[in-house]
C-alpha cells in the first residue's frame, strides 16, 4: 500500500469521524444561535408558558394547560433518551473514541464498520429530531389559525432578532481582533 493511498484513506476516516459527530449535533438542534444547554425547543416552550407569550397569543386556560403537558412530555423523553448517569455517557464516548481510532489503526479500510459507526450515531440524533418534531406538531394542534399566524410572525421577529444579535458580536469580535 503507497503512501498516498494510506494519507487518503486517513482523510476519508477523519472526514467521517467529523460527519458522524457533527451529523447529530445538527439533527437534535434546529439552529447554533441558542445558548449551551438551551435548544430552540426549550425557548418555545419558555415563551409559549411566559406571561408574555399567554398575552400575544391570546391563549386560554385550557390551551395553557395543553401546552404544559406537552412540554413536560418532551422534557421526560430527552431525559430518557439522553440519561442520567454521566459516567455512562462518558463511557459510551469513550467506547466510540476507541472504535473509531482501532478503525484508523486497520491496516485496510472496513467500510462496513464505519457505516455502522455513523449509523450508531445518528439513530440518536434521530431520535431527538423525532421528538421536537412531534412537539412541534402537538403544539401548532392546540393553537388555532389566528394564534398560528400571530406565532410564525413572532418567531420570524426573534430569528432576525438573533441574527442583528450575532452580527454585532461578530462585528466586535472583528474589532478586537484586528
């Protein structure tokens, strides 16, 4: 086997490497302009609970109540899904980390271990999307269609809100560094 041959398939194995780590963090998170530890899900149900967002959309007791539920439901199925024992997640890390660098270590390149790599992976990334997804939907049932439309133009106001947000940051982040 050339050099050549090994620097390519060591690219192509980092290449995966970053896919299979990078592809679940996209899938379970709708956009990076959140906080850590906040998903766009949690700010929904922040303001769709809030004092301010029952005003705005107007939302009866009973739609209130509906929307607590759903969200609570969501939070005890991340809970589930993600679990409680950070010792057994640093392990299952771990565990990923050490197959990922024995298939580096292969002397030939096992295409089929790699696919089951990434597979691992994203099925938990899936998972997650799956369950904001049917959130989303659980939600946008329980508001009628004036409470809808009222909602699409408060979040299309929040998204430019926190792009105007990151570009003054960037902005300063230039200014400091230059």
């Amino acid at each position: 086997m050339t050099i050549s041959s090994k620097v390519s398939k060591l690219v192509l194995i980092c290449g995966l490497a970053t896919a299979t780590l990078g592809t679940g963090a996209v899938i379970a998170k709708e956009g990076m302009d959140h906080k850590p530890g906040h998903s766009q899900q949690h700010k929904q149900a922040r303001f769709l609970l809030s004092e301010r967002g029952v005003k705005k959309l107007d939302l009866t007791e009973q739609q209130q109540t509906q929307l607590k539920s759903i969200f609570d439901a969501q939070k005890a199925q991340f809970k589930a899904l993600r679990g409680n024992d950070k010792q057994a997640m640093k392990q299952e890390r771990a565990a990923h980390k050490a197959q990922m660098q024995a298939l580096l270590d292969m002397p030939t390149f096992d295409e089929a271990a790699a696919k089951e790599l990434l597979a691992q992976r994203q099925t938990k990334g899936e998972q997650f999307g799956l369950i904001n997804l049917k959130t989303q939907h659980q939600v946008w049932q329980v508001l009628n269609a004036e409470q809808r439309e009222k909602y699409q133009e408060i979040k299309k106001h929040m998204r430019k809100k926190g792009h105007k947000k990151g570009d003054k940051k960037r902005s300063r982040d230039e200014q400091t560094a230059g």
